[in-house]
C-alpha cells in the first residue's frame, strides 16, 4: 500500500482538468492498455506508439521515448 492519499491533488493551484488527470492517474483510471486488461478487455494489441505490448501509466507518461523527447 501507498502512503500517498491522493489528497494533495485537490488543494494543488492548477486547473480543474489537470487535477482531474491527475486523480485519474492516482485511482489507475486512465484507459491503457494494462489497466484495460486488467478488466477483463481483451485484443488490444501493442501500445501503437512505442510497440510496448503492455503499457502501464508511468510507461506512457515518463517511461516511453517518445514521451521523453516530447
């Protein structure tokens, strides 16, 4: 378990979508391809971008290369 609550997102001086996004993150609720099968969606395919065959969210946010050189 995490000691981080999450609760820092809601007192954060930023945009309501960008704290949105980043609840999202916390919570695993982005639409990835890991998070996807983890809930039973089959026949995804590779993450198009890289060829990762699964991408979990800090993959897709920090990990990938292409990520980086955005």
């Amino acid at each position: 378990t995490s000691n981080f609550g999450g609760k820092w997102i809601w007192k954060a001086h930023t945009l309501p979508k960008v704290q949105n996004f980043l609840w999202k993150c916390h919570h695993q609720s982005l639409p990835v391809n890991a998070i996807l099968e983890a809930r039973g969606v089959e026949g995804l395919g590779g993450y198009s971008v890289c060829s990762e065959a699964r991408e979990p969210i800090s993959h897709v946010l920090k990990e990938c290369p292409v990520a980086q050189s955005f």
